[in-house]
C-alpha cells in the first residue's frame, strides 16, 4: 500500500487511471456527503449524550458493510457497482429492480445534498432562489462530467480536501478544549427521563437504535464508488483497501466529531442548530466566523453533489449496455469520450427532484434512508450468492466472519427500518411513497423487454392481435396504410408478407387480387388468427416459423413482391436477412418495409432503425435500393421503406 498511497493525482491524471489517493479522497467526500454536517444535531435531538452510543454503533456497521462492499468490488471491479453485483448471483430482473432503485437513491442523493448545501448558506432563502441556484449548480457539474474524468477527479479531490478542512476545523479545537462538564448528565433527555428495571433498559436501547436509523445516511456512498471502479488503476487490489480505509476514517472522525461538538456546545443547543458547523465555528472563532464557515461547508456539500454527478452515469451505462435501461444513454461523445447522453438524462432527473425536494432536507432523507438500507442488504445477500457460485473466484480480500456475519448485518439493517417504522408517525406515507418509486421500475421494465426482446416484443404482439384489430385507427391509421402501400403492384404478383401483426395489412393486400398471398407468422396463435380473418380466400397461405426473426421460410422459394410489418427492428442479422430476401425475388421486385419508431415519444429507436443513412446503406449492401420516409403520428412515428431488387449498385429508387 506505500508506494500506491504515494501516487501523485497529477500522475494518475497522465495515465488516464486513478489512483489510490484520489481514489480514497473521492470515497471520503461521496461518502461524508451532508451527514457530518447536519446529522449529529438529528442524532443529539433523537437521543441526547447516549447519540454517541448510536455513532460508535453505526461506525462499526458501516465498517462491516464497507468489508461486504470490499470483497464483491474485488471480484467484480466495474462500472455497474450494485447492479453488476445483483446480475451476477440473482439474474436479469432483480438485477433491474436494484439497479433501479440505485439509480433512485442516487438522484434524490443529489437532490438532498443540494438542498442541504443551500440551507447551510441561506437556510431563510425563498424556495424559487433555491431551487435556480440548485439547478445552476447541476448544470455546472454535469457540463464537467461531460468534459471528462481529468477534469472531474481534480475536482473532486480539491472538493474533499475542503471537507476535510470543514471537519478539522471544528473537531481539532473542540478536542483541545474539552469540556467535560457536559457530559455529565447523559438522562437528562426527555426519552431517556424515567426509565427504570428491564424495561426501561429496552426502552432506552430502542431510541439508540433508531438515532442510528436518522444517522445512517453519513456512511451512505459505497455504490458510488463502485461506479468508478474500472477507471481505477489495479481495481482488484485497490479498491477493497479503499473501501475499508475510507469508512474507518470516517467513522472516527465521525465519533470524534460528535464528541468535539458536546464539548463546544451543550447537547440540548446542539440539537436545535440548523447549521450545526457553522454555530460551533461561531464559538470557536467567533460570530464574524459564522457565515464564512457556512459556505466553507456549502462548497464541501456541494463537492460531495460532485462526486455523485460524475460517478451516476456510469450505473446508466452499466444498465444500458445490458439493455436494462434505453441503450442509447450507453453511447460516448465522439470528442469527450463520456456517456453524454447519460448525463443529460441525469440532468434532468436531478433537476426536476431538487424542484420538488427544495426545502425539505429531512424529507428527502427520511426517503433515502430505508431505500438504502433495503438496497445494502440485498448487497450483502448477493454476497453469500455469489460466494455459492463462484466459490474459486480470483480475489484479494474476503470479509470475515463467514456466512453468520452477512445475516446478522442483514438482520440488523432490516431490523432499522422496522424500528423506524414502528416510532415515526410519518413512516407508513414515507414508505408509500418509496414504493411507488420502486414500482414505477416495473412498468418500466416491461416496456424495455417488449421493446428489446424480439421474442418478447413478438408474442406481445401476436398475442394481442384482436386488440391490434379493433384499434388500428390509434396505431394504423388509413393515411398511414395508403402511404406504406401507395406504391405496392400486388394484382397477379405472388407476394409474401413478413408478419401481419393485427392483419389489417394482410386484409387490403387480399382486396388487391394477388396471384398468391403467402403470410408467415411467429406464433400459432397468430397464425390462426390470420387464418380466420382470410379463411375465403383460396389463394392466401399462412405458414408458422418460429425463426421468423432470422430466416425466410424453406417453403418460399420465390415471390414477386414482399411486404413486411414491424419486424424489421426485430431481426437478429439485418444484412444476412435481406441477402436472403433478395435471392428469392427477381431483379426489380419491390419491397415494402413498415415499422413503428420513437415509441411514446420518449423511447428511443433501436439501432437498426435509429441511422437511416446506415439503414439505406444495408439494404443497399443485399441487393436493394430504397427510399425511406417518416411520418409523425400521434404516440410514435411510422417509418416506410419502399424499394427494388437491384443489382446495380448505381440504381436509384424514387
């Protein structure tokens, strides 16, 4: 550890890696976050002089979780963090719902630390000048994670280095002139007055440990370290070390702090202050010192917003390059090399928390602190699963005590929440409200599966064929359908349609009096219901293929004229696909190609229809040339290829 704690930032800014110490500084300050700056009033207000109690309790936690974080970023050293660790023991669903809900407590993380920072400098400001400023500091930020890690890592190491002083600033003096005279009546709070026998004992243990549910958040942040895991220098060896450094270090000085802060000043003051740094700088340097340290703490919060604002988007790209999230978010500017459609995105999400957080601090603590600790166990259990099926993995650190210790700390972090639950009056419309932010993952999810899983998307489809049917004016209108077939030469041609979807197509095809109507679908169903809406007519076929995504049917031999529908963005090798398309149709045969595109607006297309100057460039490439237009519709926009067979690559269709 000698030589890598030696390292220079300006040297591992040259290699383009960071290094242990940026990389533990950057831990320290997206750890410390607001909760050494606000929480050891909370914890004094909760419990008084037995707080201290609660922080050496949560700092042996923390550093317990710490080792847990240790161990898993030692055998998985990416960018995904929390998710890759929830892909790898428990599969692709719970992978999303957890990589959800980090990339929830990420945003409202950064939605609370702005609002904590302004409340520090201006705690009278009018909400309207809160939420501006906020804003602009998430555009600064974000417009320098869009620059580059370079820039980002100086600043964060420079935004650490400015809490360390915040923190030292108070906890040195009030460890030098320690007053022991106020802690000499530790029941003098109104929870711990009374109590007497058995009881009384569980009485006060209670309000110990729910003083450490309010005080958790101050050791919130390993995840967003593990985001900046694979741009780290040697990962496997640094990172557990980081990890577990970080949080001893925290943790001391956290219980220090603590301790230095009921020698300046009395607990039962403590706890009413709203800006606990800046009142005890006030006793230390003096009243003239109060707003100067204010701000002092405002730039360390909003250091801390930093940290979280250039390591977020790396969860999105983690989850986008599994097709978890919109893929696109995944891509990389082509001049700063940095996933800028993912931090636009992020942009905006922060943006619209920080309008509806501004002012309510505690709000949005209260909503990030059992979504955390929900998310930290499942952590932990992936742990003991990923231990089962990956018993030989390479790794340079293994947290101790076995399997019991895991369950135990699962035990106690879902028994927080429980506590928490059981004493605070608003923790039933707290909870409900973090639900409908987990849930609202679900829909999400499913709209990504349909969307890309051709296999999903496809049964989907056939599956709700009627209701296809009965609403094709909202999803196929007739100015639509004339556009797609305005240049179809179907009567007397042998014509093969490549998915029918609610059959609406498959019907005004019929009504053109082709020689022969071969129509090939995924599913029976499907089949059967094609079958039933054209069972007159004697020269319509309907096959079945299953492979209709990655073949054209053995049966087919050759054809006149070809009309597929929504299938295009579905095929599992576009080029190979059409090359078969063109050696069943003879030269100048036309192709009609129809798809649904910039789903609802705010999906993105897949890639194969998201370039059509590529797209052209494919259909070119097997033989065809094709003129490609759009429409706008109502939820989405309809894409309409119109081509020929053509060999001469100077063909030019019109």
């Amino acid at each position: 550890m000698g030589e890598e704690s030696g390292e220079a930032v300006e040297a591992t800014q040259e290699s383009g890696k960071l290094g242990f110490v940026t990389i533990l500084l950057i831990t320290i300050n997206s750890i410390m976050g607001t909760g050494i700056f606000f929480l050891p009033a909370v914890g004094a207000r909760e419990a008084g002089l037995f707080s201290i109690i609660s922080w050496i309790i949560m700092g042996l936690i923390a550093i317990y979780f710490s080792m847990i974080f240790a161990e898993l970023v030692g055998i998985f050293p990416k960018e995904g963090g929390v998710y890759e660790y929830a892909k790898e023991a428990f599969g692709q669903f719970p992978s999303f719902i957890l990589g959800w809900m980090t990339l929830v407590a990420a945003y409202v993380t950064i939605a609370m630390l702005i609002v904590g920072a302004i409340l520090y400098v201006a705690p009278t400001l009018p909400s309207l000048f809160t939420i501006l400023i906020s804003i602009t500091f998430i555009l600064a930020f974000n417009f320098m994670a869009f620059k580059g890690l370079k820039t980002g890592a100086v600043m964060l190491v420079a935004f650490a280095l400015i809490t360390l002083v915040a923190v030292f600033g108070i906890m040195v003096p009030g460890l030098i002139h320690f007053n022991s005279a106020n802690f000499i009546d530790w029941f003098s709070h109104a929870k711990f007055t009374g109590l007497d026998g058995v009881g009384g004992f569980f009485t006060g243990l209670s309000v110990v440990f729910v003083t450490i549910f309010f005080i958790a958040e101050t050791f919130f942040g390993w995840e967003t370290t593990t985001f900046l895991a694979e741009k780290v220098r040697n990962p496997k060896r640094v990172m557990p070390k980081v990890m577990i450094i970080a949080t001893i270090f925290i943790a001391i000085c956290s219980l220090l702090f603590v301790i230095s802060s009921f020698s300046l000043i009395s607990w039962q003051t403590f706890a009413q202050s709203a800006t606990p740094l800046a009142d005890l700088a006030g006793v230390i340097y003096g009243p003239q010192s109060t707003s100067f340290y204010g701000l002092l703490v405002y730039l360390a919060i909003i250091g801390s917003v930093a940290g979280w604002i250039v390591a977020s988007p790396n969860l999105i790209v983690a989850l986008a390059k599994d097709k978890m999230f919109i893929p696109q978010l995944a891509q990389l500017h082509p001049k700063t090399k940095t996933p800028y459609k993912a931090i636009i995105f992020q942009t905006i999400l922060t943006s619209l928390l920080v309008i509806v957080g501004a002012g309510n601090y505690e709000t949005l603590l209260h909503l990030l602190v059992p979504l955390v600790l929900f998310l930290y166990s499942a952590v932990v259990l992936s742990l003991l699963v990923i231990r089962r099926k990956y018993p030989k993995a390479e790794k340079y650190y293994t947290a101790p005590f076995g399997s019991w210790g895991p369950i135990l700390l699962m035990t106690f972090t879902l028994g927080l929440v429980i506590l928490w639950a059981t004493h605070s009056a608003d923790a039933l419309s707290t909870l409900s409200l973090l639900g409908s932010f987990i849930l609202f993952g679900f829909p999400i999810y499913l709209l990504l599966v349909l969307y890309y899983d051709p296999q999903a998307s496809l049964k989907f489809q056939n599956e709700t064929a009627w209701v296809s049917f009965l609403l094709d004016r909202l999803f196929f209108p007739k100015s639509i359908q004339k556009k797609f077939l305005a240049n179809a030469q179907i009567e007397g041609k042998v014509v093969l349609e490549l998915g029918a979807s609610s059959g609406l197509v498959s019907v005004e095809v019929a009504k053109r009096r082709p020689k022969k109507q071969i129509i090939i679908e995924h599913t029976e169903s499907a089949k059967k219901f094609i079958e039933k809406k054209l069972r007159y007519r004697e020269n319509v076929v309907v096959l079945k293929d299953e492979l209709l995504r990655s073949r054209i049917h053995p049966q087919v031999d050759e054809v006149d004229e070809v009309i597929s529908f929504g299938i295009l963005g579905d095929l599992h090798n576009e080029q190979q696909y059409l090359a078969q398309l063109a050696h069943i149709l003879p030269q100048h045969a036309r192709i009609h190609f129809f798809d649904y595109v910039d789903l609802y607006k705010f999906i993105p297309n897949k890639e194969i229809v998201d370039d059509l100057d590529r797209l052209k460039e494919i259909f070119r490439r097997a033989g065809f040339a094709v003129h490609i237009t759009k429409h706008k519709g109502t939820f989405w926009n309809y894409l309409i290829i119109d081509g020929i067979r053509s060999d001469n690559t100077d063909t030019v269709y019109v």
